[in-house]
C-alpha cells in the first residue's frame, strides 16, 4: 500500500495540485526552463484524440482522462479561450486577483502534469515531481443547471458540483503518494467550432472552475 503524506488529510484538491505546480514552477525558473520572454513555449496545435465533447459530461471525462494521463496538451484543449480557475479564500497560494485565467492555469498546471520537481523556498528543499495521478471519485452531485442571469461570472453556461477524490504518487524511491479529496464547482459553455472538414459543430468547453470553502 502507498503510504499517504500527511496533506491527505486537506480536503482541497485544485488548491494542493496548484501549490505543487508553482512550486514546480519556481524550481523551473531557477533552472533557467524559461525562454527570455520567461513564456513557457507550448507545443504547436494537434488534433485532439480524446472523443468529441459534444456533451457535458463527455467533456469532463476528457477532463478527468487529461489528468490522468498528465497530458497538459488534451487538457488545453478542454479550456475555453476566456477560462477563469477561481480560487478559495483559503489558499495561501492564490494571487492577489483570486484568480488564474487560462494562459497562467496552463503555465501552472503544465509543470504538474510534465512531472516537474518543485521547490519549497520556505523550506530550501526541493519537492519530488508527481508520477502518477489516479482519480479514484469524479463524480457529478448535482446535475447540470443554467447559471443564474444574476449570478456573477459565466453568463449562458451550466454548472455542477463534481466530488473529487484523487491519489497523486510522486516520482521518489519508495511509494509515496497524496491522497486529496475535494469539492469542486466546474462552468462549462457550448459553443460552434468548425471541424476540420469546414462544417460547422456544437462543442462544450471548461469556462470556469471554482475550489470550494471547506466546512
């Protein structure tokens, strides 16, 4: 059995995964992983082989699947163009907007999900990269329902509470693994993209997601 860090007992699953990708991202710039532009350069566009997310809940299991494979590329492809991560007031990490929007989810995530060693500065150490990411619960508890015209944030899309439960093993001699369990509110919006014969189809994307206060 993985012996289970002591972080497993967060309940805050998006919260953890970014603290481990910025650090991940600050052990990068110290290893000069930046170009001069300090952009991370991402690989040029492909055609995505997970199955077309005509519907919500086939878009989340690409979600889910990009995660698990730790392709930051198939995640991309699930974001919508004006995706927002809203973090909880809780996280010691968030910037001061409380806010990522796609470009810096995609900066952040990317070293988490290419397995990238981070760096604890508090602690002059440095942390071991994330192997394996392996979701034991993804499940939707509420159904999917329109965002509220008065509701701020995410006009015309849906919304549903998804519990996560996830155990990410690092990349370390022995067997050590995060066990995180969370609750998570995901916006998704469809939308009209052309395919790659010229004709037009609907398409759901990521617009929005929000970690949650614990109680």
């Amino acid at each position: 059995m993985p012996h289970l860090h002591p972080l497993a007992r967060s309940p805050r699953l998006a919260h953890v995964l970014r603290i481990l990708a910025v650090l991940a991202f600050l052990g990068a710039m110290a290893g000069g992983c930046f170009n001069s532009e300090d952009v991370l350069v991402q690989p040029g566009p492909v055609v995505s082989q997970y199955p077309f997310p005509d519907t919500a809940e086939q878009l989340m299991a690409n979600v889910r699947a990009a995660y698990e494979d730790m392709d930051i590329t198939e995640y991309a492809f699930t974001l919508h163009e004006d995706f927002v991560f809203l973090f909880s007031t809780e996280c010691l990490i968030a910037p001061e907007s409380g806010a990522y929007s796609r470009e810096e989810d995609l900066l952040h995530t990317g070293r988490l999900l290419n397995g990238e060693a981070g760096y604890d500065q508090a602690h002059d150490r440095v942390l071991a990269a994330v192997r394996d990411i392996e979701f034991v619960e993804f499940e939707n508890l509420t159904g999917w329902s329109e965002v509220a015209p008065e509701e701020p944030g995410f006009p015309g899309g849906m919304k549903a509470m998804y519990g996560v439960s996830v155990v990410m093993t690092l990349d370390t001699a022995d067997e050590n693994s995060y066990g995180i369990d969370a609750l998570q509110l995901y916006y998704v919006k469809q939308e009209a993209e052309t395919a790659p014969g010229g004709e037009s189809r609907l398409r759901y994307y990521l617009v929005g997601q929000k970690d949650l206060e614990s109680d």
